[in-house]
C-alpha cells in the first residue's frame, strides 16, 4: 500500500509539473484567441480557393506545369500550420479558459447551431444514402474504382448510421439551451455519436476513388475530421461532466483548429462552385455543409463559456465588484501589433471599446459596434470623434481630465493614424485612478472615484451646523492630546 502511495503520489507531482505553465498568462484571453481564428480561417480559406481556381487543371486535377513552383502551395501549410499551433500554444497558456463544466441557462446562439449542425448532419447523411442506393453491384471491365466502390458502402452505411443518431444528439444540446433546460444529460450516453461520424468519416475517406486534386483534399479533409473527432470527445467529456476541475485549453486549441480548417474546406469549394462551377471540383470533394455546421457548433459552444448572457451583470452581482477596466502597455501594444500585422490590434481596439462602455456603466455585448468597425466604410471616425467626447464626459463627471479630445481623434483618423489615437486613449484609460495600486484591479475605476468623492466630502465643512463644527474644532485645537484619545 506504501508503494502505492508512493507510486501515486510521486504520478501526481508530475502531473503538477508537467501543467505548470498551463493557464500561467493572464494576458491571452479567450477573445484574443477568437480574433487569431477569424483570421486564419479568412486567410487559409481564400489560399485555398486561390489554389483551386487558378493552380489545378480541373480535367485532370494536377498542377499546370507552368504553376507548379507557385509559392501559394507551400504558403497554405506554413500560414495553416503556424496559425493551428498559435491556437494550441496560446490556448494552452490561456488563464481566461473557463473550468470544464456544461454551459447554464438559456444559450439562443448555441442552441442556433446546434440546429443548424443538425440539419447538417441530416442532409449528410441523406447523400450518403443517395450514393449508396445508386450503386448497382459490380459493373462488367476491370476497374480499381469498382474495387474502391464496393468496398466503400460498408463504411458508408455505419457512417449514415452514427451521422443520424449524432443528429438527434445534437438537437437534444439544441432543445436543452433553448429553454434552458438539461435534456442533454437523459440522452448523454449518445455523444459518442458525433465522434463514431467522424471515426467512419476518415475510413470513407480512404476507400473512395483517388485524383491528385482528391489527393489534396483528402489532407486537409483528414486534419478537420482528426481535430474535430478530439474536440468532440472533449465535447462528450464536459457534457458529462466527467471532470470539471479540469479547464477547457485543450478543447479551445482542438476546437479553433478544427473548426478553421472545416471553414476552409467549406468556403474555398464554396467560392469555387460559385465563381467557375463544378467542373473546378473533384467529384468526390464537394461542398459539404457539414463542415459548416461542425465549425459553428464548435465556435458557438466555446464561446458559450466564455461569454454567457449577463455574465458581466453576474459576476458584479455575485462580486460586488463593477466590471474591469482593462488597462494595458502601450509600448508592448504597439509592438503586438506590429509582429502580428494587425492582428493584436483588432483585439486591442475590442478592449477600448469595451473601457467605453464600462465608463458608461453599459455592459452589454460589443459585437455589433466591433463588426462595424472592421467592416463598414468611414464608421471609425465617427466612433472615435463620438466615443472621444464620451471619454471626456465620463472623465470630466468625477473631476478628472482625458488628454485625448473627439477632434484628435477625427484628424488622426483622417490621416489613418488609428494607432496613434488608441494610444491616446488606453493612455488616458491607464491614468485612471486605482484605489489598490495595482493597474489590473478590477475595482480600480469604481473606488478611485470612491476616495475622490470621499476628499471632496472631507474638504467641506459639515452643513447645518457650522456653529457646532467651529466648537468642536475649537475644542480640539485647546486640547490636542484629549481630541486625539478620544478619536
């Protein structure tokens, strides 16, 4: 029993270990490693079209000889296969990753793509049973696709098989955070499901007829279902709630991972079939929307854990605390955002838009206001000419000053000195007053206008009774020692 104990505790100390650096940076949150998703998939996705359209013979599915040294082939896999690992890396230095328990309450987005997820895995597996009933037995000549073709509709019928009991699965998750309810857990023995669709998912895979077009495919059809498979085991772990001291790095990593390279998949065959057809296509790797759905379902329920319904209302009520201004190193911003080419800017931007809010005591969600600042022309100089006057109102309220003004912002926004100005403002954001002495307390804001209140009130004599206040202050002036053990 001794050597048991040992055993176990020696087992246990390198598990502590090993984990050490596990969740140790509190400066990757999980919104960052949303923003370097959006980003790879967006990149990765219009490489591949990139190929599709304009690097394959769409007869023969080889390269055209004259673009076969296209720096575009090796590109996808080094932007690919540094982004995935920036994923696993920053995923698992993450100490914003949320504890491995089942999302609570009413999640309408999730519930969404469960639904949408569902109907995926339903039209999937309806193709797959529309090209097992068109296949007649074996066909006169000798032909290895006949070989490939007979052989494949063994995996093929399970796979149809796990595809629809996955479906139902899902639209139980899909019931469950609609209502807010937990009917998940009366069925949760069937989330193995969605990882036997994706276990025959790669056994189809390599007994379907083979191009070199195909070929290409197959690798990257291969990475999704592998990433998307773990995922989904993790998925089943944490819906079961097998472990929940054990946070969801592992499941943030695998899921961004995958979910990129299914949207890759989806949108580059997608833009493809839209701009020059089929005939750009293999026949065998088609636009699947299943590779949609499993990438909106991974996406939503990450992020289900992380930016739950009220959750800043919540944590205040459950705290006492008021929500966290977020300060930050301007030099080690713009340096970020430089290395990153833009990318850690996006994220930084998303903080001072959430300091504005704050400022204003408005915690609802920015998504809207972020989207509109990436996407819709000319919205950005009104945001920083308004959101600049709120900065000077919100600090103005409590006696403070902000050096960046609205019509800063406006002319710097004019000339594209975007970066200039949120420099300015994270600066003004920093200058704050912190009632702990430490730039990251939440509290920070709230109890620096606190004591600032508190001096004002100190500063002024005691209304009503001034005569009593000068007595008393008279009193204390004569007998100083008296006043002093008395207080």
């Amino acid at each position: 029993m001794d050597h048991i104990a040992t055993t176990a505790e020696r087992n246990g100390g390198g598990r502590k270990k090993s984990s050490r650096f596990r969740g140790s940076v509190s400066a990757i949150s999980p919104t960052l490693l949303f923003v370097l998703f959006g980003v790879l998939t967006a990149a990765i996705a219009a490489i591949r079209a990139f190929q599709l359209l304009y690097l394959f013979e769409p007869d023969t599915g080889f390269f055209f000889l004259e673009k076969a040294n296209s720096v575009a082939v090796p590109l996808l896999y080094a932007v690919c296969g540094i982004g995935c690992l920036l994923c696993f890396v920053l995923s698992y230095l993450s100490a914003g990753i949320p504890e491995g328990v089942p999302p609570q309450g009413k999640k309408p987005l999730f519930a969404v793509s469960a639904v949408i997820y569902a109907a995926s895995l339903i039209v999937t597996a309806w193709g797959r049973y529309s090209a097992s009933a068109g296949f007649d037995g074996i066909r006169s000549g000798i032909s290895a696709n006949v070989m490939f073709e007979k052989y494949q509709q063994i995996p093929r019928i399970v796979e149809i098989g796990c595809t629809l009991l996955a479906a139902i699965y899902i639209i139980a998750v899909a019931v469950s955070f609609l209502l807010g309810k937990t009917v998940y857990k009366s069925v949760k023995a069937m989330s193995v499901f969605p990882i036997g669709f994706y276990v025959f998912r790669l056994m189809g895979r390599f007994v379907r007829a083979q191009s070199f077009l195909s070929v290409t495919e197959l690798f990257w059809e291969i990475a999704a279902a592998v990433l998307m498979m773990l995922f989904f085991l993790e998925f089943a772990r944490i819906m079961a709630e097998a472990d929940g001291k054990d946070k969801l790095n592992f499941a943030f990593g695998l899921g961004l991972s995958g979910a990129s390279i299914s949207l890759m998949l989806f949108l580059s065959r997608l833009a493809v079939r839209i701009i020059a057809g089929d005939a750009y296509l293999s026949d065998s790797a088609g636009v699947e929307f299943c590779d949609l759905g499993a990438a909106l379902f991974a996406v939503a329920f990450l992020g289900s854990t992380v930016y739950g319904t009220g959750a800043a209302e919540t944590a205040e009520k459950t705290t006492g605390e008021p929500t966290p201004v977020n300060r930050r190193n301007i030099a080690a911003c713009i340096i970020l955002s430089f290395v990153t080419f833009g990318v850690y800017q996006i994220y930084w931007l998303y903080l001072l838009v959430k300091n504005t809010r704050i400022l204003k005591k408005d915690t609802s969600d920015c998504t809207g206001e972020m989207l509109c600042l990436l996407f819709v022309p000319f919205y950005s100089l009104y945001w920083w000419y308004t959101r600049g006057k709120t900065v000077q109102d919100g600090f103005g309220a409590y006696g403070l000053s902000a050096a960046g003004s609205e019509i800063a912002y406006l002319v710097l926004g004019l000339f594209g000195l975007q970066i200039i100005s949120m420099a300015i403002m994270q600066n003004d954001f920093n200058s704050l007053p912190d009632g702990s002495g430490s730039g990251d307390d939440p509290s920070g804001l709230q109890r620096g206008m606190k004591t600032h209140k508190k001096d004002l009130v100190l500063e002024l004599p005691t209304t009503g009774e001034p005569e009593q206040a000068q007595e008393a202050d008279g009193a204390s002036s004569a007998d100083g020692d008296g006043a002093i053990q008395t207080k």
